[in-house]
C-alpha cells in the first residue's frame, strides 16, 4: 500500500514538473513556431525507462569494447531497445501535436510569470492543488492560443526567389507552392526546420487540408514528403504526369506516393479545370503551360484563389 501511495506521489510531481515546464518555456516555442504536443506527458514518462536502459547497456558495452571483452549480446539488446522505442514512437496518432499561431510575447510572458507565482504562493503547496491549478492554467493557455488563431488569411511565406502561398478560410488551410519546394538544396530538412514553423507561427495550425503541387519535381516531392510525415495533410493536388518515370525521379515518386497513401492522403490528380472547394470559398485549378522534366512531360498548374 506505501508503494502505491509513493508511486501515485511520484506520478503526481511528474506531470507537475511537465505542466511547469511548458507553461514557462510557452514563449519561445510559439516564438520558434514550435507544437505542442498533448502526448508530452505519457512520452516523457515512457521515454525514461527506455533512457536509462539505453544509457547502461551502451556504457557496458563501450568499457566491454575497452577492455576486448565480447559485448555482441549487449550490441543486440540494445538494437532491441532503440527498435521497441521507435515502435512506440510509431504507435503516436499523427494529429498529436497542437499548433500555436504567433502571440503577444509580452501575454506569453505574463502566463509564464503567472505559473511561477502560483508555485509560491502558500495555499498551493499540496501537489494536488498544484497539479489542477496549473492543468487549469494550461487549458485556459490553449483556449486563448486557439482564439488567437486566424480563421480567414490569405498571405505568402518567402524562400529564397519563389514563395509558398497560404489561404485559410473557414479554418481550413490550402497551401500553394510557388515554387519553394524546390529552392532549397536539402528540401526535407528545410521542410522540417523552417517552413513548418513558419506555417504554425502564421496559421498556428498543422492541418493543411490541401496542398496543391503546380510541379512535381524531385525537390518538390521530397518537401511534400517531409510535410506529410510532420504535419497532417488531408489531400494533395498534381498535374497528370505523361511519360516514363526514371532514375531518382521514380525512386522518389513512388515513396511519395507510398507514404501519402499509408497516411490516407487523398491524391487528386488534375486532368481539367477543377474547383477545390476551401471553406465558403474555392480555389480553381487549370492544366496551363506544358513543360518537360527529365523523361516526363506534364502541364504547370495554373491556380486562381
């Protein structure tokens, strides 16, 4: 019964701990353009044991390696171990994560002065009255991000030369390329690093419900890959594509293809003039001016919002 009581105490200060940390740390992720996840909690609270695990087998194993000791059984308990971590981290829904559009930084600040203030404060010493305090403040946190959020936008986000268009109405979101996707020498990375927090800071949002593609490059597929598999994309508009399909062009179409459909991404290839409805408006797409890449030829999307 003591273990019970000590472990419940425990799990209490736990997600007081998590709680606190991301109250006082809330203005410089919605400053960086970085989500919040409601999984945090139960990850952190997973994620130690399989730490510990792997800090310990891999220090054996390196003084094993020293000391010219055999250490290929440790080597497979901790593939083991990064593999059962990994499976964990698959389990995760994909719409976890909660995006913050930009705020006042001063009311972020006041939030995050706020919570120490509630620590100290003597008639929340009991780590239960801390916990639904700072649950509260939490919600009341997202509540106020969530009314933050804009409903209605139309605007555009550089990269380099080109830019990538955003129209947002009826708390959907289309997202144009216009060229970025393929600016950029290291798409993938630049797709994670910078134009997803961007996209959160300007819609504070992490659903795109369509994401119109005008020319499916390698660059260009391989950004789309990256925003698939970070951010939760529910359909994705292409020109039909005339050819034979070679070399690193097949490799990577046929993985963009794979993972739009293990993600139950609706792929609408655009063969005429289409409408595509986006909240009580719509945005009109066009097979326009034809062009040649590498072995295939397709036709540019034209795109009027």
């Amino acid at each position: 019964m003591k273990v019970m009581q000590q472990l419940h105490a425990a799990l209490i200060d736990f997600f007081i701990f998590n709680l606190f940390l991301t109250l006082v740390s809330l203005p410089i992720m919605v400053a960086w353009g970085l989500p919040l996840s409601w999984l945090s909690p139960i990850g952190n609270l997973i994620f130690s044991p399989f730490l510990s695990a792997f800090l310990l087998i891999s220090t054996v194993s390196f003084f094993c390696e020293l000391l010219q000791i055999p250490h290929g059984l440790l080597d497979r308990l901790l593939e083991y171990v990064a593999f059962a971590w990994q499976y964990i981290l698959n389990l995760a829904p994909h719409n976890s994560s909660i995006g913050c559009t930009q705020t006042s930084f001063y009311l972020l600040l006041v939030i995050s002065i706020a919570t120490f203030i509630l620590l100290m404060i003597p008639t929340f010493r009991i780590a239960q009255k801390r916990l639904i305090v700072l649950s509260i403040l939490f919600f009341c946190t997202l509540a106020i991000l969530k009314v933050a959020q804009p409903k209605d936008l139309h605007t555009t986000l550089p990269c380099i030369n080109k830019t990538i268009e955003i129209i947002r109405a009826g708390n959907q979101t289309a997202l144009i390329d216009r060229g970025a996707f393929s600016e950029r020498a290291s798409p993938a990375s630049w797709m994670q690093y910078h134009c997803i927090p961007d996209l959160i800071k300007t819609t504070g949002s992490l659903s795109i419900e369509h994401l119109i593609l005008p020319r499916p490059t390698i660059r260009a597929l391989e950004a789309a890959i990256a925003l698939m598999q970070h951010a939760s994309v529910t359909s994705i508009c292409y020109p039909t594509i005339n050819g034979e399909l070679s070399g690193s062009h097949r490799g990577v179409f046929r993985k963009w293809y794979a993972i739009a459909k293990s993600l139950g991404v609706q792929l609408i290839r655009i063969q005429r003039k289409t409408a595509i409805p986006i909240g009580d408006t719509q945005i009109t797409l066009a097979p326009d001016t034809q062009i040649q890449y590498r072995e295939v030829i397709f036709k540019e999307l034209k795109v009027n919002p």
